[in-house]
C-alpha cells in the first residue's frame, strides 16, 4: 500500500508541474498590421519576415520607348531593414501601417544606371545612299538616343524609398540624324561603258537630267566607284599633274583654251574631277585621261546642282 500511494503522489506531482514546462505558443502581430504594402496581421515575427522578404525580393520595372526592362533590388543597391520593421510590427496596435526603411548603396546604384547607358544609348544614322539597279537609293535615318543618368537615377531612388516596383521611365535625350532623306545631296551616276552621266535629287532620289561625257581612254582609265566632290571651282586654272603624258606642259590660266572649260567638280579620287571641255567632239568617247568631260554649258548647268560632299557613283555600264 505504502508503494502504490507514493506512485500516485509522484504521479501527481508531475501533472501539477505540467503547465510549468509547456512552451508558450509565440506572439502574432496584431490584425490589420502592414509593413509597407504586406498585410502582416495575424502572423507570428518568422512569418512577417518570409512575407515581407519575398515583397522586397520583388524586381524594380523599368521601361525605356517600347521596351520593359527588370531590375533585381541587389543590382540597384536595395538593402531593406525587414528585422527592424518586424519587430516595429509585433509591438503595434491594430491597424498600424509599419513603414519599411531601406538603404540604397549609391555606387552600386549608379553602376547600374551607367550600364543602361551604354546598354541603350546609340548614335543617330544618317541616311546613306547606295546603287541599286543602277539607281541611288536613300537608307531610312534613325534617331539616336542618350540616357540621362541623373534624373533616372532620381526617380529611381524616389521610388526605392516608398517601397514602390515601378514602373520607373528611364530618362533620355532623343537625338536627331543631321543627314536625312529630305536634305541629302544630289547623287551623280555616271555610267562609264554608256559615256553618260545621270544627276538624281531629292528624297526619292528622282531622276532630273542625263548627259553625254566623255571617259578616260583606256590606257587613263577613269576609276569605278563610290566618290564625293570635294571641291567646285568656277574659271579654273589647269595645272599639268605629275604623269608622263603633261610632262613638260606649263599651267594654262581660264579661258578659251583652258582644256578645263569654265567648271571645275574635283572628285575625292585623286586628280579626277568633273568638268567642262572646249573639245565637245570628244563627248561619247573615250578620250580624256581619267576626267569625265562634258560641254562646257551642261558642266555650268550641272556646276549649279551639285554641292560639295554630292556623292558620284562610276559604273562600269
């Protein structure tokens, strides 16, 4: 008897030392509590860290014209102090809204900024101009574009510090081609076999007159390709270029006898140029010594038209 009454203090001992020992359930935020835009009511310190964790793990929207472009916290320099908002959270009344405090590391944040500077900005193209089935063609111009990283940098700390995700317009200057379809220069094409010479202008590069020439003779070829007249001269001076065939010749000043005519268009391929001739039964030949020649009143006709930087084509046909 004296055994089982002690089994039943000691058993009963225990049951009154249970409630002692048992672990307390943890605390919870109050209901209604958020910590910048996260709904923490009702939950325990572990999971408010888990929920407002995954909001700041959230990535930053960026747009640049039509493109969308995301931006993880850690690559802007995004540091949250969640531990500390939690703990505010937990200590707070119904309905409190805690305010999430954040750090931005501003040379992380600036390095990321310059990255989408060389990462969008561009120069702006020019329209070109090529040959196509004989004929100029003008390329479209594009606009180029410069980031503007102070200002992107701005909106992008304004918007880190209310604990926002964007959109966040990426600041930039638009920058405009100087050389479009609407002010390109007039383009010559001068087709060598056919001893002719085509002038095209304007934005459809339209055909506005052609002209007999004549070309180099065989032994002076004029040269095939893509030039640019460099110079305009009126009443030039012919000096004798430094080839066997002028040898001994002395300059010869403008006039009547000027193998030059009254225009000069000097091309960016050494000593040739366009120009007029006092010799107008050489026009449909072969005859110059890599010059194009034309009548004296087509080249002061065409002298008007063309500008220095013109392009001129020299093709085979």
């Amino acid at each position: 008897m004296r055994g089982v009454a002690a089994a039943a203090l000691l058993t009963g001992a225990l049951a009154a030392a249970a409630p002692a020992f048992a672990q307390a359930p943890p605390a919870t935020i109050q209901p209604g509590v958020t910590i910048a835009s996260v709904d923490v009511g009702g939950m325990t310190a572990d999971e408010a860290k888990v929920a407002v964790h995954t909001f700041t793990a959230t990535p930053f929207t960026l747009t640049f014209r039509a493109r969308t472009l995301q931006a993880a916290p850690w690559a802007l320099g995004v540091k949250s102090k969640v531990n500390v908002a939690v703990a505010a959270a937990l200590a707070a009344q119904t309905s409190m809204a805690i305010p999430l405090r954040v750090e931005i590391d501003r040379d992380q944040l600036r390095h990321y900024v310059n990255k989408l500077d060389k990462l969008l900005s561009r120069e702006p193209r020019d329209t070109r101009v090529r040959l196509r089935h004989r004929r100029p063609h003008l390329s479209k111009p594009h606009d180029g574009y410069n980031i503007l990283q102070r200002p992107t940098r701005k909106l992008l700390k304004q918007t880190i510090r209310a604990n926002l995700r964007g959109p966040v317009p990426i600041q930039y200057r638009t920058l405009k081609p100087e050389v479009t379809r609407r002010n390109f220069k007039p383009v010559i094409v001068i087709r060598r076999g056919s001893h002719r010479l085509y002038l095209y202008k304007g934005a459809h590069m339209r055909h506005r007159a052609t002209f007999g020439v004549a070309v180099g003779q065989p032994i002076y070829p004029t040269p095939i390709g893509k030039f640019t007249i460099v110079t305009k001269q009126r009443n030039p001076w012919w000096y004798p270029p430094d080839s066997a065939w002028a040898a001994g010749a002395s300059p010869i000043p403008p006039g009547p006898g000027n193998p030059l005519g009254t225009r000069w268009m000097g091309l960016s391929a050494s000593g040739v140029g366009i120009h007029g001739t006092p010799d107008a039964a050489s026009i449909g030949y072969s005859a110059s010594h890599g010059c194009i020649r034309m009548r004296i009143p087509d080249a002061e006709w065409l002298f008007k038209r063309v500008e220095v930087d013109s392009t001129v084509f020299i093709i085979r046909a």
